[in-house]
C-alpha cells in the first residue's frame, strides 16, 4: 500500500491493487458529487438572491404607488372640501337674499305703528287714527283706573297693562288677530267717521266702546278670582249689563218703554224671586221675564245706591251665600227685609205706576243677553 493513502491492507499485494483501484473509482465519484452539489448550491442561491431583489422592486413600486396615490386623494379631498365651501356659501347667498326680500315686502306690507303708554294701558295705533286716540288717553285711562279701583282690583304692572290695537280693517282681515284677556282690538272702519285735522270732531261711538270694553275686562278680572254659584247666573247678566253700558246709574238717563215696565214689574214681586231656579214647565216658578225685570232693577238700585264700591263685596257674597237672606246683610249690613222695603220705595219713586197709567207689563223679554 502507498504511502499517500490513509487506507492500509495487509495481505496480498494483487488484493491491495485491485484495491486501490477500487478506492480511486470511489474517490473520483464522491469528488464528482461533490462538485454537483456545489454547482446546484451556487444556483440556489442565485435564484434566492433574484426572488429577494424582486421582492425589494416590488416593495418599492408598491410604496411609490402609493404615496402617488395617497397625494392624489387628499388632493381630491380637498378639491371636494372647497366645492363644498362653495356651494354652503352659495347657498347661505341665496338664503340671505330670500329672507331679505320677505322682510323687505313685510316691511313694505307691515303698516307703521305708533305707542302711546298710560298708567294702566298701551295703545298700539295706526297712523291714520293718532289724532283720535290722543285726545281721549288720559280721560279712559282715569275711567278704567276708578273701575279697578272700585272693583279693588290689583295694581297694574307693565306687563300687566291692557294693550289696545286701534286699526283700520274695513276688509276683516286684522293683523293683530288677538283674543287674549289682556289685548283689545278696536277696528275703526266700523265706526262712523275719522277726523282728517286735530281740530275735527270725532265720533262718541270710539271712546264709548272702548269705555264698555275695558269696563267688561275689569269685571271678567274681578269674576276670574271667584266662583260664583250658578244659581245667581241672572244677577251676574244683569250686572255686566249696569257696569258694562251704565257704568253707575244716572238718574238723568231715559229709559226705554220696555225697561221701564221692568222696573214696574219688579214692584210686585219679591227679591227673592232672582234666587228661585227656572224650570220650564213648572208654573210654581217665575219665567225669565220675571226674573231678569227683578235682576234687572235690583242691579240698577244697588249701583245708585250704594255705588260700584259695593260690588266685590257683592261678588264674594254670592261666592259664599246660597240665598239673599245670607247675601244682603254680608253685602250691606242691614236684614233683608229692610233692604227689600226700601228697595221698592226706591222702585215706587222713580218709576211710579200710576203715572204710566197702567201696570200691565208685556214682552219684557231683554235679549241682551251678556256673554262672558
């Protein structure tokens, strides 16, 4: 065996030829496979290095794109964003426009008002009626203000203060469509004339109606702190009928033929017959003939007797008392009876029956009816 191998046989030297033959062949084979196995490494790592280099160019485009992308869309949003801005703006024009050309025709349309104010009331009124209003202010707010005062009513705030539209609507169509307890509209088209100077004269019909209206405003104050008993429903009619058109009685005023024999037929019939309940069909009671002359009378002898001051006395009376037995002495501190007896006197005075000539007394009905 040679010395430059690591393999070492003992035996016979043909043995050992054949061999070492047989490890060269081996030798040249591994070396071989070797050298394939090299050969396909290095390919191997080619390919892994290209797939790597690949994968970085597409990383790359990938990241180019889409920044590219990201820059066009906020580019586009912002493009979106100020048509947006235009178009709100656009609008808010054409809105703005719209609202200023309605309230240009609403102003054009709208009539000029003008405010006068008084201790107790507020006056919004037309240009056209200044000259009719003004003259008479001081003179209705004095009127309503001795009313309250009668009536011990509360004093007037500001807010409190009657406010009384006075316009022109001949046609029904008032701007100032109010109901409410503390607002009066007065349409001077109904009336019969307007002055055109300062120094024109006016109608009596304005000052009077307003006067009967406030006046009937005061009383529903003074009736909306109470609860008064239905049964003295009449009593209540008749007594918006003296405070509302009389205010107190006026011993100079001449009464109508039919309010007349009212007061002659309430001289034949007993106070008390305005506190017995109507039933219709039953011939025991009196019919409202009887009982509103009663009414009627009574309402008119306690005004110019006693005067408005005796009213919320009155009213809380017929709050409290269900017959006039109760009622008369808590109101005027003297027996019914009495009352009852001067009462007629009073009746006998001033409307004797002997001078009409007769005491018959047809269709008294009133129908005047006061809605509350």
């Amino acid at each position: 065996m040679t010395a430059n191998t690591f393999y070492h046989f003992d035996g016979d030297p043909e043995d050992e030829r054949a061999w070492q033959l047989f490890i060269a062949a081996h030798s040249e084979g591994a070396v071989a496979d070797q050298a394939t196995a090299a050969s396909s490494s290095a390919r191997l790592k080619t390919l892994y290095e290209l797939f790597l280099l690949f994968v970085i160019v597409v990383a790359l485009a990938g990241t180019v794109f889409w920044q590219q992308s990201t820059t066009q869309i906020a580019a586009r949003e912002g493009e979106i964003a100020q048509l947006q801005a235009q178009l709100a703006t656009a609008t808010a024009l054409q809105t703005a426009s719209a609202t200023a050309a309605e309230i240009t025709h609403a102003e054009r349309k709208a009539p000029v008002l003008h405010i006068f104010e008084t201790d107790h009331l507020r006056f919004v009124v037309e240009p056209g009626n200044v000259l009719i209003v003004t003259p008479i202010l001081s003179q209705i707010d004095s009127s309503y203000d001795q009313l309250r005062q009668d009536l011990q009513l509360a004093s007037i705030t500001q807010v409190g203060k009657v406010t009384i539209y006075v316009t022109n609507n001949a046609n029904g169509d008032s701007p100032f469509p109010y109901n409410a307890l503390g607002v009066i509209n007065i349409d001077m088209s109904v009336y019969t004339r307007q002055p055109t100077t300062a120094t024109s004269d006016t109608t009596l019909d304005f000052p009077t109606d307003l006067v009967k209206r406030l006046a009937r405003h005061a009383l529903d104050e003074a009736l909306c702190t109470r609860v008064i008993k239905a049964k003295w429903n009449v009593v209540i009619e008749h007594l918006y009928r003296h405070i509302v058109h009389g205010q107190e009685w006026d011993p100079t005023a001449a009464l109508t033929p039919r309010e007349i024999q009212s007061r002659h037929l309430a001289q034949i019939y007993p106070l008390t017959t305005v506190e017995l309940t109507l039933e219709p069909g039953n011939w025991m009671y009196p019919d409202t003939t009887v009982a509103s002359a009663v009414a009627d009378a009574l309402m008119e002898y306690i005004l110019a007797t006693y005067g408005r001051s005796s009213v919320p006395r009155l009213l809380d009376a017929l709050s409290q008392y269900e017959d006039l037995e109760q009622v008369i002495p808590a109101v005027f501190a003297i027996p019914a009876e009495q009352f009852t007896t001067e009462w007629h006197t009073y009746l006998r005075l001033h409307y004797p029956m002997e001078a009409a000539g007769s005491t018959d007394v047809v269709d008294l009905e009133p129908n005047r009816s006061v809605t509350r």
